[in-house]
C-alpha cells in the first residue's frame, strides 16, 4: 500500500520513457511523506481497445490511487496535485488526464 495505477493507451505509451515516468510518479508519492518506500507501489496498465468519447482514437491517461484510509483532504489533494505536475511533463496539454484516491479501510484490508 499504496498503489498508482495509470491507465492509458498503447499508443501514447510508444511514445514515453515508461521507467522514467514510473520513477517520477514513485518519486511524488515518497516526496509526499504519505508512505514508506517499500511499500509505494506504480504500474502502468495500457490499452489498445478503448472508446473514449465515442472515439476509438481518444488518448487519455486515468491514474487510480489506492491508499490506506486516514489520511486528511488536504493531504490527498497535495498528493493529487504533486501526481498531476509529474504528469504534466510527459502528457500533452491536448489529452485528458485525470486522477483519483480510493482509500482502503483498515479492517478490510489484508496483506500477507
């Protein structure tokens, strides 16, 4: 825990250092002081079917944020917009990007 998933297409992944990407995003979440290294997991889950808009051509780029429950709003929408500024730097201005949190409860969450 946690867990960054970005999801977006085969196409503008071609396109990206996809290392470099995942070490930025890694480096954001440890900078936020939310979390301990070992456990700030970052994958990058791409697409080649998709329909966005109702177009099949539509890039995007969606990360899901997974994480423990207890932190405060402001915390998340720090760690939002540290996320986001990464972001900037390898999407262009013209394709969607979004993000969101999910928080885990303590009780129903389980690891082994």
């Amino acid at each position: 825990m946690p867990h960054f998933i970005v999801h977006t297409t085969s196409k503008l992944v071609e396109g990206l250092d996809k290392h470099f990407l995942l070490d930025e995003l890694f480096d954001a979440a440890l900078k936020s002081n939310l979390f301990v290294k070992e456990d700030i997991k970052v994958r990058i889950d791409d697409f080649s079917e998709h329909l966005v808009g109702g177009c099949r051509n539509q890039d995007f780029v969606h990360v899901f944020s997974y994480i423990m429950e207890g932190r405060t709003a402001e915390q998340k929408q720090e760690l939002m917009t540290a996320i986001m500024k990464k972001l900037e730097i390898f999407i262009p201005s013209d394709i969607p990007v979004a993000m969101n949190i999910y928080e885990f409860e303590t009780f129903a969450y389980r690891k082994r």
